[in-house]
C-alpha cells in the first residue's frame, strides 16, 4: 500500500489504473479504524480490482463546541489496518490540500431540507461539511463506487442525494452496521465512553429494538413507539436527542404502510453522541 499527501499524487495513481481497465473503489474515513470500517473496506474491495481510503478528520463537519481538537488521530495504526485489508492506497491530505483558502471562503456544497432534520437539527451545518468534503474526495479520487456504513443513516441518504443531483457517475454502496457482542453499534466515538457508561450504551440498540419489534407487528401508533423508543434511554441515563420513524428511502415522515420504514435514534452519554437506526424488516 502507498501512502500519497497530494490530490495531484492520488489523480495520478487512478489515470494510470484506470488506463489499465481496472475499476476503483474509495472508501473515506476521519481515521481511528475500527472493525466496522474494515466492513466497508471488504465491501469496497469486492466491487474493484483497486481500492483508495482517505484520512482526513474534516474540520468543516465539526461545530465549534464539537470534538475536532480531540478526534483520535491514530495514522500508523490505521495505515497497518489498511494495507492489512488489501488498501492499494492511502490519501492523506491536510487542510490545507483540502482547503487551500481555509473554511470560510470555501464553496460549500448542502443538500437542503435532508441536512436540516434529525442530526442536522442538532448538529448544525454538519452535513454541508460531510457533503462538501466527499464532493471534492469523489473529485480527487473519481472512483466507480464508493462505501458508506449505514450505521450513519441519514448521512448515507444524504451522499445518496448528492451524487443523484450532482450526476456523479458513482455507484453507491451501503455496509451493514457492524455491532459490539451486546449490539452496541461501532464507532470511533465509542471511546469516549467511561466503563459505567459503555455498559449503558447499548440501551439505545435496545430502544430501537423495542420500536421495530411493535412495528414489524403493524403497530402504527408512532407517537406512541417513538416517546416510548425516548424515555428507554432516558431511563438509563442518557439524554435523548431524538427518536423517529421515517420512510427510509427519503426520511420523511412515514406516508403509506407500503413504505420501507426505518427508526433512527440519537443521544448523549457523558462525553460521546451515541447514533444508531434499524430497518423494520
Ligand atoms: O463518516 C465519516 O467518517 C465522515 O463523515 C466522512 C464521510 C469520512 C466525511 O468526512
């Protein structure tokens, strides 16, 4: 696996595969890898001969009470993960490559109303910092397809949209969440968690459980199942952000019962901002 700095070092790399007929696949990551990383890099290497990740903990996704000074930055560990899953190469740029005027002159790129509900409200302007970001990584690296973990639902959505109204001639895949023994969802967040805490976090795996498990037996009080899917983790110590049953191809509010429904959930713990969501099967 080689390691390149430059958006001119990662173009050069994908003209010559390219040239040589091979398909390329990208998966971006903030770095700090886990096993749920390693998932998307699995699914990305099925889908192409060559397979490109990018590090870069992006500074316009962070709000400025939120943890970019603390984002555990662990390079060496994550290039011995990489090249250990078969990583052609890793791009590693710094803000300045990304953003060689800084943030504020930067042009953005936002998908509306979608970055606006559930984590958006929350999190303001996160997402036009995540889909400005991959913007200009699919326009670095240009791959054929690209891998997101569903455990980010909304942001999935979210590229989804973009690369449909951008026209990038990119396939998206999506990874399945990939969970801790006791069902807690992986993230890089986790960390932040004490041992009293992260032996609660997994409540809120359970609360959305406890949602799919009514509505997969046609309950459609959803009022209902989502104050129940708040209080569950409020109960055990958490505060809850939100709690909602949403179409899940669009996230919107559940029209017809012929809909695929998804519910998808947020809430603080101490120090770390737990997300997760399930499909009703
Ligand atoms: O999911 C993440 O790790 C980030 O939001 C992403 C997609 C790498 C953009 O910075």
């Amino acid at each position: 696996m080689d390691t390149v700095t430059t958006n001119a070092a990662v173009r050069e790399r994908v003209r010559r595969w390219r040239a040589g007929g091979a398909r390329i696949a990208f998966v971006p990551t903030m770095g700090n890898l886990h096993s749920g990383h390693i998932s998307l890099i699995e699914a990305a290497r099925r889908g192409a001969a060559r397979f490109v990740a990018s590090i870069f903990v992006n500074p316009m996704q962070f709000g400025p009470n939120e943890d970019f000074a603390h984002y555990p930055r662990t390079a060496s560990q994550d290039a011995e993960m990489l090249a250990a899953a078969g990583c052609d190469l890793m791009f590693m740029p710094d803000a300045q490559e990304i953003y060689p005027d800084g943030l504020e002159r930067a042009t953005r790129v936002e998908v509306p109303e979608l970055s606006r509900i559930l984590c958006g409200q929350f999190r303001p302007g996160h997402f036009e910092g995540v889909t400005t970001v991959v913007a200009k990584l699919f326009n670095i690296v240009a791959p054929d397809i690209a891998v997101f973990g569903e455990k980010d639902f909304q942001q999935l959505t979210i590229i989804r949209r973009m690369v449909a109204d951008m026209c990038y001639p990119i396939e998206i895949v999506a990874a399945p969440t990939v969970r801790e023994a006791d069902g807690l969802a992986m993230s890089s967040r986790n960390q932040y968690l004490t041992a009293a805490e992260r032996r609660i976090a997994p409540r809120l795996y359970g609360a959305l459980q406890g949602a799919v498990r009514r509505l997969a037996a046609l309950d459609r009080d959803f009022a209902a199942i989502e104050r129940a899917g708040r209080l569950e983790p409020e109960a055990a110590g958490m505060q809850s952000e939100y709690f909602a049953i949403r179409a899940a191809r669009t996230l919107g509010a559940p029209q017809d019962s012929a809909q695929e429904l998804v519910v998808l959930a947020a809430a603080r713990l101490g120090k770390a901002r737990l997300i997760d969501n399930l499909k009703v099967p």
